[in-house]
C-alpha cells in the first residue's frame, strides 16, 4: 500500500461530552513526515486517537487519500492504511515476541516476519521471550515493528522515543528517516524529543489547549529559540 496524504478539517473530539480538541485543520501530503509539538496536555495525544477513531467525534471531517473516513470505524481506518503505535505500545505482555508479531500481518503470510526481523535484528534474538521479559526498548521495537508489518500507508507514533536510552532513540530516528526516505509511508510524529523530531520532520505543528497555535517548516521554528521556548517549553540548544 503507497504512502497515503491526510486531510482533516475542522475536527472537533474529546471523550464523551468532554471536548480535547476544537477546529483542528491541517494536511500532510503523501509521504511527508509531520512532528506535532506541545507541552504536555495540550491535545497532541487525543489528536492521534481522533485519527484512529478512539474518541468522540463533535464535528470536523477525517480523509485518508481521497477516501471520508470521518464515520468509520477504528477497524476500517486500520484497514485503509491508517498505522498507530500508541504511546503506552499495547504489547501482549503474556505472548511470544514472534506471537505479537503475527498479530500484526494482517493476513500476510508469516514469511513477512523476516521483515521486521531485519528492521529490528534484536526482536529476533528475543522472538521467545515474552512481552512481559522485554526492556522498554525492545517493546518500542516490538510495538513498531508489530504496526509496520501491516504496511500502512500513514504511521502514528505517540512519543515513541520516551523514557528509551539515547543509543536507542537513535536506532529509531534512523528506522523512521529510512522509512520516510523510501516514500512507502507518511508519518505524523508527536514527540517531546524537539531537536530529533525537527530534524526529522518536514512540516511542524504546535498544539496549545487543543488548538494549532504554530504551523510551518522545521527551520522557521528553529531559528526563533524564544518562539520554541513560549509554544514548546523546551529551548533548542
């Protein structure tokens, strides 16, 4: 499946009557790579489950491609392209590295799970181990592998790279950069890691009080340490 474009317009969700998130309209061409900033609590969380389908919708409009998803269920979602590694990973604890892997092929034959053996050769030195027995690490690898062997063509990635060693993170920022590289998929990144996901982006949201506050080119928002320091918390050094 190709790398799809996302257009949401207006979207208006939170859980139940709660309301998170209020008129929020942005697009990522196909294979583009968006960071979406924030501090903590601002939306950037409910935004991704939004996309997904896992909360109440109150208005706005959700296209993948040329395809309205807007009234779909998660299911369906899933099943045109849409990809989610949410933050808190959602491993089997009590299966098999290998046992979680299956259940993402999504009727892929299990010789595809060579794929996500050569993305991530630790998983197969750990393909007996439980879910439960893995570092934080290997669930982060586990929980994207396990998403990517269903080939979406748009990724979600809820902080992928908290509380993850340094050596790690940099294992996957370069997993992500080869795979925007290849074209095959567009990634939206929510992450609190500001310099690595600048770096990667190519397109940047910021996120306050469940609103777009900023939106631009990685650049612009780099060269404005103050501008970071107001919409982010976090200067860039």
């Amino acid at each position: 499946m190709p790398a799809a474009s996302l257009e949401v317009d207006g979207l208006c969700a939170g859980y139940g009557p709660i309301r998170i998130m209020e008129g929020v309209t942005f697009s990522v061409k196909a294979g583009g790579r968006l960071a979406v900033l924030g501090r903590n609590g601002m939306g950037k969380t409910t935004l991704l489950a939004s996309l997904m389908g896992l909360t109440t919708r109150h208005g706005g409009r959700i296209n993948i491609g040329d395809q309205d998803v807007t009234g779909r269920r998660t299911s369906a979602r899933a099943d045109l392209g849409l990809g989610y590694v949410p933050q808190t990973r959602d491993i089997f604890s009590s299966l098999t590295v290998e046992e979680n892997l299956r259940t993402g092929l999504k009727g892929r034959p299990a010789a595809a799970l060579a794929e996500a053996y050569e993305m991530f050769p630790r998983l197969r030195e750990r393909r007996g181990n439980y879910g439960k027995q893995l570092s934080g690490g290997e669930q982060q690898m586990l929980a994207m592998a396990r998403t990517l062997l269903g080939k979406p063509s748009i990724l979600l990635l809820d902080e992928p790279l908290e509380g993850l060693a340094p050596v790690i993170c940099d294992e996957l920022m370069l997993l992500l950069g080869q795979l925007a590289a290849s074209n095959e998929v567009t990634i939206i990144l929510v992450e609190q890691q500001i310099e690595r996901a600048l770096g990667f982006a190519d397109s940047v949201m910021v996120m306050e009080r469940g609103q777009i506050s900023w939106a631009g080119a990685p650049a612009a928002l780099i060269a404005d340490r103050a501008l970071v320091d107001r919409l982010v918390g976090v200067g860039i050094h």
